[in-house]
C-alpha cells in the first residue's frame, strides 16, 4: 500500500463518543482518528455500532455526548458546507427506479458545487455496461457501483462506506476493492465499515476493532498482528510424522532446539513454518476477551 | 435565490420525469378520477341536476388523489427504500427537495382540474366557472390541506405494502360522505354531521359554488374556514413528525 501524505488536522476525529437508543447503549466511548488521505476500516461483527458511528459522523444520527469532528465541521447540524465535501455509501439505499445511471449521476452531480465530470465517474464506479439501464433492471454489484458513482460524483474530500462489499459475490467484491483503491489513489480520505477481515487487511491504512460500542483495538492491520500480541507461531512434523504447533514469544531459541536436535537425528524438519498471527487471530481474540469481560460483568 | 430555484426546478423535472414512465403511479393519479367522472357523467346523463354535483365532486376527489393519496403514497415508498435517507446526505436542502415533490403534486392536481373542468364545459353542460377567483382560492387551500394531511399520514404507515390499506381505509370513506357523488344534504343526518367534519366536503361546496351555482364567496367563508383549519392541522403533523428514513426493527 501507498503511504500517503498525512496533514495535521485530521479528517475526522471521535472523541468518547456515545450513543443509546433508549436503554441500548449502541456505542459506548468510542475514540479514533482518521488522517487525511487515509483508508480507515471499523472493522467488527454485526451489531458493533460500526453503523451507528458512522451514521453519528454522516449527520444522520444526534450523539448521545462525546466530541466529534469531520473536515472541521460538526456534522450533528448537517452544515450544507460540509454536505457538500463528502460522499455517502449507506448500507443499502434505494434510487429512483425508473432512472438510468447515467441520469442518476448527471443529476446528482447538479447538486455539486465543483462535480466531476459525468463520464469520468461512470468509468472510475466501472458503470459503463449499464448506464442506459433503468436502475431497477440492475444487479446487486451493478446497483452499488451507482451508489459508489452517486457518492463520488460530487468530488468529495472524504467518503463514508457503510459494508460496501456485503453480500457480494468475490468478482463484484475485486471490483469494488479496485474502485475504492482508485479513491484513495485519488487522495481521497475513506472511512469504511466492514466484517470482513480480509476486507480490512486489503483496503484499509488502519483499523480500528469495534465490538460492542467499543473499540479494542487501533493500528495497521500487519501491526495489529504483531502489536496486540507479540507471540509467533512455530509448527513442524515430529519424528512421529505428527504436526506439532507452538506458540512463543521468542522463536528464535525454539528454533535453535528444534534445528540442533534434527541436526543430532541427521533427519529434516519437515513442514517448519514461523508465522505471526493473523488479523483474523487477533481479531478472534480480541473479540473473545470482550465476550468473557461481558460476561464477566 | 436564483440558483435555489434552479435546484428546485431540476429537481422536479426529475420527479415529473419519473412519474410518467412509472404507468401504475400515472394510471391511479390520473386515469381513475376521470374514468369515474365519465362513469358517472354517463349514468347521469340526461339528468343535469346530477350532473351539476358530480362535476365539482370529482373535481374535489381529483385534488384528494392527486395531493393526499398520491403524497402518502410517495413519502412511504421514497421513505422505505431509502430514496430519502440518500438524498438527505447530499447538499440538496430538505426545502427545495419537498418543494419540488410538492410542485410535482399541484401540476398533476392543475392538469386533473383543467380536464375535469373541460369535460364539464363540454359534455356535462355545466358551463365555464362562475368565478375563477373563487376557484383558485379554494383550490389552492385544498391541495394545502390535503396535500400535508396525505404526508402525515404517511408518518403513521408502517411500510409500503400496508400503504394501500391505510390510504384506501381513509380515501374512499370520505369521498362518499362528502358528496362526490351525490348531494351530501341527501345523506342521512349522522353521515352529514360527519361530513361536515371533513375538509373535503367544505372543499366541494366551494367548487361547487366557484364551478357551477355562482353563489357569492362571502356565502362560503366558513367552507374555507373548515379547510384551512385542517390545512394547519395537516402542517402540524406533517412537520413534527416527519422522518427521513424508515423506523428501525
């Protein structure tokens, strides 16, 4: 991944952040920052509040307290200003039915003061096959290509994804990925949720964990491996033909052990690997210790 | 000024745009007020008594269905489909957005009465309106008052496929009690105390009196008193309860 250009005030910044509906207490002190420029994944299982924050940072949803800040506005008073700056992709939103894309996005480019060109965006969202097709003809992926084109479409500085590959089939999911690489090409600031772990470890700069309105964990997915535990996992074939697994935090003696006595039996280490744990490790940790703390509670 | 206008007017291109090549949506709004006016014209044919009620009877149904049924209607499905939450997160304002879907409703209501007042110049005898002044005034106050009391009831329908129901359970009631079909002095007294309860019944006597008897305005002040009083109801409920995407659960 590209580094990118990071300036000092951040795109979007969370501060405890909370939210409840009612007696549900939907997001719990949620903190994190996006930099400008950066691909950001709130990554965590259905009913996290990944949705909820977002909502909360789209202006959709009042804050229950907390500070929260996006391109410098509060988005809580929906400032045009700021409307104007950012692209939308809602979890699933419908359009009119008896438009074309190409209609669609010409028309939504009016509500723009500094549109892209038309063209441009139905090529960059990949809508160039369907864009003379009335919209309820389209398919899923084809549909949330137009949402992709509907929220660029304005040149927006930061761009909201709510699960934007969920329920895809992998081809629909490549292609999206690629769009939204083409974004953060663009030097967009992207803020994405998701609950795929490989669609965080693809896309995203960093992540933040969330699971029940908290956040567990921030960093770049490769760090989150190494960081939030700094175990790495050894496994070889014992002289039984047995796969033998261990986890330490100090692989480099345990492969002494096990490379000298080897050499002592004059036989081979057969299928010796060293790897660290993965996100997905991490993440089904992480995840597990909040449900034993809950549980605990 | 200008360039909100200008949103405002592209915006209801789009929705006029839409609206015809969506024929189920043409045909309710459209077709049914009139094909009830030339179902009755012929039944009353020959009788112009009759006539003279059913022509700003249907001109009173044509601004309930172009306004309230056809705004319930919208609101629900732009609501559940989430046509609205989307629009909310652009910089359209929520002002020029409902102006234009309001704009959209009043030209199909405008066209409706220009057919419905043609047809009763041309085939029902009832003549050009007495008085235009009058015409337009109630007419105005009409689509106000129907047309926010059809989006608040859009905040009480659960979702699009009870819509129907609800917009039905209320609309076809109140056209028959309030006398388009037949004179409402006609009616039993408790329907006509109901009646007289209800916007559209003061509604058509003002049609009425505008299109074909010429009765003075000053006659009908308190008609379009009763209108204007659900108008500011219908505003109420409209505005406190608006929503711009569908409850959750």
């Amino acid at each position: 991944m590209i580094a990118r250009v990071q300036s000092a005030a951040p795109a979007i910044l969370v501060r405890d952040l909370h939210k409840s509906y009612g007696n549900v207490h939907a997001v719990q002190g949620i903190d994190f920052e996006v930099a400008v420029g950066e691909v950001f994944g709130l990554l965590g299982p259905n009913g996290a509040g990944k949705t909820t924050t977002v909502e909360v940072l789209e202006g959709y949803r009042p804050r229950t307290s907390g500070i929260v800040s996006v391109l410098g506005h509060d988005p809580g008073g929906r400032p045009r200003g700021l409307r104007e700056r950012v692209g939308i992709v809602l979890q699933s939103s419908g359009i009119y039915r008896h438009a074309t894309p190409r209609e669609l996005v010409a028309h939504w480019a009016g509500f723009y003061p500094a549109p892209r060109d038309v063209d441009e965006v139905i090529e960059l969202a990949g809508l160039r096959e369907c864009e003379g097709v009335l919209t309820r003809r389209l398919s899923g992926g084809q549909s949330r290509r137009l949402d992709f084109a509907l929220a660029l479409v304005g040149d927006p500085e930061l761009v909201f994804l709510d699960e934007p590959t969920t329920g895809f089939d992998p081809a629909a999911r490549r292609a999206a990925w690629d769009t939204i690489r083409a974004l953060a090409d663009l030097g967009k600031t992207v803020l994405l949720t998701t609950h795929y772990l490989d669609e965080a470890q693809a896309l995203c700069d960093r992540v933040a964990i969330v699971k029940s309105g908290r956040v567990l964990a921030v960093g770049a997915p490769a760090q989150l491996g190494v960081g939030a535990s700094s175990r790495y996992r050894v496994a070889w074939r014992n002289e039984g033909g047995e796969l033998v697994c261990r986890e330490t935090d100090d692989p480099t003696a345990l492969l002494h052990q096990l490379t000298s006595a080897a050499l002592a039996r004059g036989t081979g280490l057969a299928d010796l690997s060293v790897s660290r744990p993965s996100l997905e490790d991490v993440y089904l940790e992480l995840t597990a210790e909040a449900d034993v703390e809950e549980a605990s509670r | 000024m200008t360039a909100a206008l200008a949103l405002t007017w592209r915006q209801y291109r789009l929705e006029r745009k839409m609206f015809w090549r969506n024929p189920s949506a043409a045909f309710f709004n459209f077709v049914l007020p009139l094909l009830f006016l030339a179902l009755f014209g012929a039944i009353f044919a020959g009788s112009q008594e009759d006539l003279d009620i059913i022509v700003p009877g249907i001109a009173g149904m044509s601004i309930m269905t172009t306004t309230f049924v056809a705004l319930a209607m919208n609101v629900v499905f732009l609501r559940e489909q989430g046509v609205l939450k989307r629009l909310r997160g652009t910089p359209l304002p929520s002002g020029n957005y409902l102006a234009a879907l309001a704009g959209h409703a009043v030209t199909n209501t405008a066209i409706q009465l220009m057919i419905v007042i043609a047809a009763g110049a041309l085939l029902f005898n009832v003549g050009l309106p007495q008085d235009w002044v009058m015409l337009v005034t109630f007419v105005a106050a009409g689509v106000i008052c129907l047309a926010s009391l059809g989006v608040a009831l859009s905040h009480a329908i659960p979702n699009f496929d009870s819509a129907p129901a609800y917009v039905n359970a209320i609309f076809l009631p109140v056209i028959i009690v309030s006398g388009v079909f037949y004179d409402a002095e006609n009616a039993p007294a408790f329907l006509r105390d109901i009646a007289q309860a209800l916007p559209l019944t003061h509604l058509i006597d003002g049609l009425s009196a505008a299109l074909v008897t010429g009765a003075p305005f000053a006659d009908h002040l308190d008609d379009l008193a009763v209108v204007l009083i659900w108008a500011a109801l219908g505003i109420v409920l409209a505005v406190r309860g608006f929503s711009w995407e569908a409850r959750r659960g």
